[in-house]
C-alpha cells in the first residue's frame, strides 16, 4: 500500500491497511485488531470504514496504537481524521497545511498536498506556463519580474524548483523549460479546497484587471438574466463545451508570447422562486 502521506482520506488508508495486513497475515482479524488495540466492540473498524461513524480523540489514539504507527505517521492520521471530519472550511484549510508540514519528503511524486500547493500558489500555474514561452536564461529576476502582478525573485526560483520537482516541467537538452503532462490524481477534499482557493485569486484578478488594463487587452462581460433550473444545465454544458473548444485553441497555438486567465463565473443573484424568499424586518 502507498505511504500515508499518499492518502487525503483516512477511511481508504484504513481499508487499505487491512487489505495489506490480511494479504500478508492469515490470522490478521478486525477482532485482533480491536483486541491488539483495545478497542471492545470488533465492528468499529468496518463502521468507521463505512462512514458509519467517525473517530473520537480516544478511539484515534486506539487506532494508532493497534496500526503501530510511527510517531510521524500517528501525527499525519490524527491531522488527517481532522480534516475528513471537520465540517468547518477554515479548520479544514488549517488542517491541509498541517498536512502539508508533517509530510515526509517525497521525491519525483505527484501527492495530492502537491496538487494543494500547486493551485493555492496563484503563480505557481503562470510561471509553468511563462517558463516555457519567456526567454529568460535562468534569470529569475526577469521571471519575476515578467508577472503581473510581479512577484520576488525568491518566489519564482522555489516555483522552478517545485515545477521541476514535481515533474510539471522538465529541462530539454538546449536548457530551456518544457511542459510535462503528469497524471494528477486527488481526493476530493483536497481537490475542491485546491480549485476553490485557485478561483478565489483569480477572481481577484478580475476584478483588478478592470482597472489595470485598456479593453484592448481585457475582455470582461457581465449577463444577468432569469433562468430555469433546465436552462441552468444548458448554460453549464455549454461553458464546459466552450473551455473544450479554448483548449483546443490553446494547444494548436504555437506562437504564445503572453499568459492569460480566463475566468468564467455562473452563480445566482437571487433566491430560487421555488424556495420562496423569507421576510425580514430592518433592524
């Protein structure tokens, strides 16, 4: 099974955890491992695997003790049972980056914490992108200086690094960056607290792009209109087909000399009429 470190969800890593044991021991039981772990009732494992319960401050500290995790590896599982439990976003954002502190390092691996630093790291996606179109040389005064906004040379090198790392770029034989297309693979969780916080700044940057830069080199437009929940799907499957048809165009391009963001944004202005809208009273 993968190192802890792979798993955005601690459940799997239990399911996980048995399979192997069980593959590797015949006698390995759910009722030997509540009995090595102190646990009374042998259905708490396949419960808690299940979804059917969550674990406690004193059934995680079992759970440890019966898995005979190493202290590194106890404290990631306790962070990570954090995470999939908590229902507060901010405590599970908090949560994230403890993750991201506790992980050992892994070399030439894309883990979903990866993914979490790629897209909450609003620059990390420009520069993969600039990298390969600007010709900088190895200068990352001029890489960062290149960004809009810019950012500190610091910065851009420890994104180089990553990108390289991480296998997001690579280094051809003439020294110059090129794009790999590594396969990502996430939990959910973390995919969806990653594309959130991307969204969150770029929308930002939308909003300063009004400001910053002529029509000539914005495009900015704004429909409101009344739609029914079947228009809704409509309107939804026609963006998805349009951003198809974008990177289609984008992939053809062999002549890009400058990095773009195109933000799309579909949400609602009022409350669904079905619902009816509550009545409250200045105050």
């Amino acid at each position: 099974m993968e190192r802890i470190e792979f798993y955005t969800d601690y459940r799997k890593f239990l399911k996980d955890f048995y399979s192997e044991q069980k593959k590797h021991h015949s006698f390995f039981s759910y009722r030997y491992f509540c009995q090595k772990a102190g646990i009374t009732s042998p259905a708490l494992y396949t419960e808690v695997v299940s979804g059917q319960r969550n674990l406690t401050g004193r059934t995680i500290e079992s759970f440890i003790k019966g898995m005979g995790l190493s202290e590194s590896d106890a404290a990631y599982f306790r962070t990570l049972v954090h995470f999939n439990q908590t229902e507060n976003e901010q405590e599970k954002v908090q949560a994230l980056e403890r993750l991201r502190g506790l992980r050992r390092k892994v070399k030439q691996d894309i883990v979903p914490l990866d993914l979490y630093e790629y897209f909450s790291t609003w620059y990390y996606p420009v520069i993969r992108e600039l990298a390969c179109l600007l010709d900088w040389k190895g200068d990352y005064r001029l890489l960062a200086r290149a960004l809009i906004p810019q950012i500190k040379k610091s910065e851009a090198e420890r994104a180089v690094k990553f990108l390289l790392e991480k296998g997001f770029l690579k280094i051809d034989d003439k020294g110059r960056c090129l794009q790999t297309n590594p396969a990502l693979s996430t939990g959910s969780e973390v995919s969806s607290l990653a594309i959130r916080a991307f969204n969150e700044i770029m929308a930002k940057r939308g909003v300063e792009a009004i400001r910053q830069f002529p029509p000539s080199e914005r495009d900015i437009r704004t429909v409101i209109a009344g739609v029914s929940a079947h228009s809704y799907a409509l309107i939804k499957e026609e963006i998805r087909e349009f951003i198809s048809r974008v990177v289609r165009l984008v992939d053809d391009d062999k002549s890009s000399d400058r990095v773009y963001s195109l933000n799309l944004q579909l949400f609602p202005l009022s409350q669904s009429s079905e619902k009816g809208v509550e009545s409250h009273e200045d105050t």
